[in-house]
C-alpha cells in the first residue's frame, strides 16, 4: 500500500485505548512487541464508573509495573474503607447490611483491592504505557475502517482535522466499547439480552449528604433495592470523599435531560433532602450482550467490544483487564515464535465462557434474586418476616464472593479434570488446580512466589529434582521457563501438588506429583502445540 509508512507497521494495532486497550498495550510492550494504540480522546472521560477493582485485577497492576502509582491516585483517602451497602426502600430507612465484601477472600490473592474512578485508572495506564519503548500512543485518531488481506490487517484511521492513515498489522484487538466498529467491521454478532430498562446516570455535588451517611462510616458505595424495581438498583457512588457523587437508576423509557425531576429521584432514592449540584446526567440501556465470538481470523475484540453488561457488583472492567492480560501473553508467544497460531483461539475458549457465566450467574441472578426477595417480603404487610428475611441477608453476599472465581477448567491448553467446564464458578482454595489462578505462598528466601513469577511460563518444583525435566523440554522446545525451586512445606504443602506449571497469566496450566516424565506433553499443551 503505497500510503502506508514505516511506522505504522506494527505486529499488533489496539483499537481503543481505555483501560482495556491499554492494559493489552502494557502487556505487550513489556514483552517487547511493538504494538500502535488508536484512542480518539486525547484526555481520559471524567465520567465516574468501573470504580471496583477486585484483588485479581491488582496482581495485574502488580506485574504491568503500576500498583503503586494507581493507589497514590485514589481519590478516596486510604484509611476510608471502599466497601459497599445495601438498604431496603431508601439509603436512610435503617435496614442495611454489608455488600459484596471481597476481602474475604483476600487469602487467595497477592494483591487488596481499590476503589477509584476509570477516568483516574486510565490516567495511571496511559502514564505506564508512555514509558515502554514499544507502545505507540495515537491521541486524538478514530478506527473507519479494518479490512483483512492475506497476510494482515489494514486499518484506516482519522484524526480531527481530516488526515487519514493506514496502519497495517498481523493482528488487530477492538477494545473500543460496546459499540465496536471494530466489531463491526470484523463481522462478529453479538447475542442480547435486552431487560428493556433505560438507566440513568447522575454526577453531582453535595456535601449534605456525605453529611447525612456518616452513620455509616467506611462505606463508599450504597444499593437500595425497591419494591417498585422488581429487583432493579438505585445507585449511590462516591467519587471522592465529602463531595462528589455518582448514582445510577431505571427512568421511564421517554425521559430526557429537560422532562425529568432528578433531583427528586435522589431526595426519594436517599429518603432524605439535600443539596445538589448536578456535573452530568446521561443514559444508558440495561442490557447484556455477549459476542458470538471473539475472534474473526487476525481480528479479535475484548473488554466492552465483546461483552457488556449492567455496572452491578463491579465485574465489567475486571473481565475487561482479564481479557487483555489473557490475549496478551498468547499474541505475545504467537509473534516471538514460541507457540503456533492455534493458541490463539484458546482466547475466545477461555474467556467467553466465563463473561457468559458471569453474566448469568452472578449479575442477572442477583436481578431475579432480588426481585423475588422484594415480592415476597414486604415490611408493610408482615415486618417479622421481612426484618427475620432481611436479616438472613447480612452475610453480605458471602456466598457470591466466594463463589466467584473464573476458572479455565474446560480449557484446551490446560490439564483440568475429565469434563472440566470454563466458568466464573468456581471455589477458593489454596490447591494448586489446572485450570485456576495460583494462590500466593511464601518462599523459603522469605519473597512470596509472586514475586518470583516469571514473564513466560513458571515451574514451581518443590520435588527433590523432577524439574530438571522440564527445563530440558522447555529449551528443546524454545519455550521460556523460569524454575522456582523450593521445599513442600511452610505453607506451600497447601499447594497439594509437587510440580506446578504457572502461565504467564498466573494460571496454573498443570498440577501434579510426577517425576517430569512427560514435560514435554505437558509443554506442548499448555501453548497449544497438541
């Protein structure tokens, strides 16, 4: 192509360059391949949302080199507490409990939690990724257009002032929302499920009402389940602490910004008046939606661009950050050589899977969960049952967080047991199980064994020597391999295995007690060479 210049090739293009995009983007480029990010703001969105950011999704700030720079831009102060609670008819009606309380199940993970507004967190990845020599920043550019040929991808992009480009890649990523013209493009469907509910989303100052909830101190963001919802929220958030605000609502479908009264939507919501000074209203439709694929040959999509779904319980941008850190690795291995181009496609058989259960069996669960609970249980009419019910609530969605946990079971590249399925379902265990993320433990030197991952594959050997084997295959193989050798015990007996292989994801691809006899199947599998 005659317009296409020397620096816009690139081996990947990232389409989107949101959290999303420039975490695929980080991955990369510590991995050494050059890859060109297209995002058509050249300032990050001030809108409040994706604000929980789970345990998991620290470890991948952990390893892109920016966990301390992302907790010094909290915007909350440290010693306030990020947890949430939910209330029964309004804010301030007196029935409450703690919500989705995920530190406990911080055992399992290297890294807390945090809490801060996306626009902040881009901020922090857009700063991350400026400082590797392989990502390409491109401000200010929109995707028109993406068109496969034989031997790549051409995208054609446009800036503000009309100037056009070509870049050409071997692979193309959409992490361009739910309104992906890299999807688009690309000629991928997408299957709905639509709750006919258009939801509004309110940014606003107030100091009364930080004011009128330092009864509940600690807390940084507040459901109120209503009987007229049938299970829907109402939505306080705090951007900060002691004046701004985010809060997000179902609105009949003809409202607009003109026709509404939303300041009596959040004086009704919080069961109280006060100040308000509105920053933003937009809206929003509820509804799920799940690409039928995540991949049409060198073009794939991740985060928004393949899966979408209402802002409960902070799943969104964490599977939109597992999504990246999954696919980068894979391209990574596929473009330096050490793994076919077939293990591209365990992207899509790994992570689809698990937004597809999420959506299912954590977020519209809780839909029907609460709806039913609503409809059956009703102060007004029996306020022994209702408070004896409401009560039984306080475990605080216990059960949810522990049951959250995405596994890779029913992967092709991992050795998961016999009828393993992939699915947010799972259990918290300190065992080493293929298929999971691997637990922390510490290390005989006194470093935790995340501290000593390494940026390809990890045996960890706590065998009198069965590794060696694995070292061998691996050099044979050219597959990068870091052996951490150690001892079963002082906590890592709980592993329940020996010979541990880790991917570079921290996903343990093979559990076992063997003597390394068959490393080099076990290799072959877990980058897709079998």
């Amino acid at each position: 192509m005659s317009n296409t210049l020397p620096d816009n090739n690139a081996p990947v293009v990232i389409v989107g360059g949101g959290p999303v995009g420039m975490g695929l983007a980080i991955g990369l480029g510590q991995r050494g391949i050059k890859t060109i990010v297209v995002e058509r703001y050249e300032e990050p969105q001030p809108i409040p949302k994706g604000q929980n950011l789970t345990q998991r999704t620290m470890e991948h700030f952990h390893f892109w080199g920016a966990e301390a720079a992302l907790r010094a831009a909290r915007t909350i102060p440290p010693d306030y507490g990020i947890g949430g609670m939910t209330s029964h008819g309004t804010l301030l009606s007196g029935y409450n409990y703690n919500w989705l309380q995920r530190e406990l199940v911080r055992p399992f993970y290297f890294t807390d939690n945090e809490r801060l507004p996306q626009y902040a967190t881009e901020a922090v990845l857009r700063q991350r990724a400026a400082q590797l020599p392989d990502v390409d920043l491109r401000y200010g550019w929109t995707c028109q257009d993406v068109r496969s040929e034989a031997d790549g991808v051409v995208v054609e992009i446009v800036n503000g002032d009309g100037t056009k480009q070509s870049l050409r890649a071997d692979y193309v990523v959409g992490c361009d929302g739910s309104r992906s013209i890299l999807r688009e493009c690309a000629g991928i469907t997408q299957t709905r499920s639509d709750h006919d509910r258009l939801m509004v989303l309110l940014v606003f100052r107030s100091t009364e009402l930080h004011r009128l909830l330092g009864r509940y101190p600690g807390k940084s963001f507040y459901n109120v389940l209503h009987p007229d919802l049938e299970g829907y929220w109402k939505f306080f958030g705090r951007v900060d602490l002691g004046t701004t605000w985010f809060f997000h609502a179902p609105v009949p479908a003809d409202t607009t910004r003109d026709n509404f009264d939303f300041q009596r939507l959040l004086h009704e919501a919080a069961g109280a008046k006060f100040d308000v000074e509105f920053e933003h209203v937009g809206f929003w439709d509820l509804r799920f939606t799940l690409a039928d694929s995540y991949r049409a040959g060198r073009i794939f999509v991740a985060g928004d661009a393949a899966h979408s779904h209402p802002p409960y319980g902070g799943y969104g941008i964490n599977s939109g950050f597992e999504d990246a850190v999954n696919l980068a690795w894979k391209l990574a291995a596929v473009l330096h050589g050490w793994a076919p181009a077939g293990l591209l496609d365990s992207y899509d058989a790994e992570r689809r899977p698990v937004f597809a259960s999420t959506a299912r069996d954590f977020i519209e669960a809780s839909i029907f969960r609460d709806r039913d609970f609503l409809r059956k249980h009703d102060p007004a009419r029996d306020r022994v049952d209702f408070e004896a019910a409401w009560q039984a609530r306080h475990s605080g969605a216990r059960a949810e967080v522990n049951a959250f946990e995405p596994n890779y079971e029913g992967s092709p590249i991992v050795f998961g047991p016999a009828g393993g399925v992939s699915s947010a379902i799972g259990s918290h265990a300190h065992a080493a199980r293929a298929g999971h993320h691997l637990a922390p433990q510490p290390l005989s030197s006194g470093k935790n064994v995340f501290e000593e991952l390494g940026d390809g594959f990890t045996l960890i050997d706590l065998t009198d020597g069965a590794g060696a084997a694995f070292e061998r295959a691996a050099v044979a193989l050219g597959i990068p391999l870091k052996v951490i050798r150690d001892t079963a015990s002082d906590g890592r007996e709980a592993y329940e295995a020996r010979l541990i292989l880790v991917r570079p994801d921290q996903f343990v691809a093979y559990a076992g007690n063997n003597d390394g006899a068959d490393a080099s199947e076990i290799l072959r599998r877990a980058v897709g060479q079998s």
